[in-house]
C-alpha cells in the first residue's frame, strides 16, 4: 500500500516546535515580512540570520515525538513518503527515509545568488558567511513571495497514493493546501488534527494531536 502523508506545523508542536506565526502576522515579535521574505532579507539580513539561527538552535535540541517514530516504523509494513511543509528535520531523524520538504530545511544554507549551490548548515550563519562563488549565504527556506519549487513534485507523488493522511496543518495555506485534489479518485484522506479543518467527501477525520493520531490512523487502515 502506497501512503502519502502531508504533515504541517501540528506534526512538530508536540516536540516543542512552535508555530511561529502569531496574532497580527508577527512571527517571535517580528513582522512575517522583516524575516521571511525577499524584501526583508534586502532591508536588514542581520535580522533575518539572526531569526533563523535562532529556530535552528531550538529545533537542534527538539526530539522527534511519538508521531514522527510512529511513521517511521510504519515503513517496514507501507510504502510511505511524506510531503512536509515543516523546515525541522524531525522526520529524517525519526528514521523517515522518503521526505520532501516544500517550504525548505533550516538545517540546509544556499547561496544567496546561485539557488543549486546548497549546503549542509548546522551552526548559525554569519555575515560573511559565502557560498564557493562569493556569494552571502541565506537560510535555506522558502519565504514568502518565492516559488516554492517542490510543488511539482509533490503533486506527482500524491497522485501515486493509494491512501493519503494529512496531519497538523490546517489546509488553508496554498499552494500546499491544494495537494490533496491531486489524489487518486475515490482516494481516502485521513485528516488528523485536533481542530480539523471542513470536512470533504472521502475524508475521515481524526480528531487528535499527531502523537496519538497517527496510531489511530494506521489501526483504521490495518482493521480495513
């Protein structure tokens, strides 16, 4: 059985990841716009490594949760591939083996000219701090405003899902929202999350956190 499993930030809330986006659109007091876009990077990148360095430091002392293992282990029994717009590297080090990141790895830097020179990035990143040609390297994410070129991708590999689970995310924030509409016809989607969004036709809803939603998921499919 082939599972595609889209996870958002619910997936990491339970190791302690935050969110990050709070009321009035302001990421840990700053603007989404001052530390997450092409504009703010030009206006202040002080700022904006500053930001990042900060999420990769607390993401390093984060653990993956019962969620992320579950998935995991699961794939000595499934063919699993998991679509994440989390930047954490949680799932790789649960033990996940097929994970597409749309929105970026913090873990990962990239030249801020040249977006193929991309690099391992485990210590903050300074000014002056360059890529092989020169070039001032930037936190390897996504930001608002870009492309997000995994989308395509993506969309291939939901459309192999003989079952899809969405978990942690909200499916409102396009153009990751719109995957699941590439899903086979007739494709159940389980969607796990406390507060889940409107209901679809084939969709069966798990009202729980990821760590003891995922388990539900896998017993409705193993009971089918």
């Amino acid at each position: 059985m082939r599972i595609v499993v889209l996870t958002g930030a619910g997936m990491s809330a339970e190791s302690g990841i935050p969110t990050f986006r709070g009321a009035g659109g302001l990421w840990e007091g700053h603007r989404v716009e001052a530390v997450a876009s092409p504009e703010g990077w030009a206006a202040d990148r002080e700022l904006v490594l500053q930001f990042y360095n900060e999420r990769r430091r607390h993401i390093k002392k984060a653990q993956p949760n019962p969620g992320h293992l579950l998935l995991a282990e699961m794939e000595k029994q499934y063919d699993i591939c998991i679509i994440t717009q989390n930047i954490d590297d949680l799932h790789e080090r649960a033990g996940s083996s097929d994970v597409i990141h749309l929105h970026g790895e913090i873990m990962k830097s990239r030249s801020s000219r040249f977006e193929e020179l991309i690099y391992l990035q485990t210590e903050d990143i300074k000014i002056g701090d360059c890529c092989e040609k020169g070039y001032q390297l930037r936190p390897h994410i996504v930001w608002f405003g870009e492309m997000v070129p995994m989308i395509p991708t993506a969309c291939e590999v939901i459309a192999t899902a003989d079952v899809v689970a969405v978990i942690g995310t909200s499916m409102l924030v396009y153009p990751a929202a719109g995957l699941v509409d590439y899903a086979p016809p007739g494709c159940p989607v389980y969607v796990i999350n406390p507060e889940p969004p409107e209901h679809r036709q084939n969709w069966h809803i798990i009202a729980q956190p990821a760590g003891t939603g995922v388990a539900t998921f896998f017993k409705h499919i193993a009971d089918e």
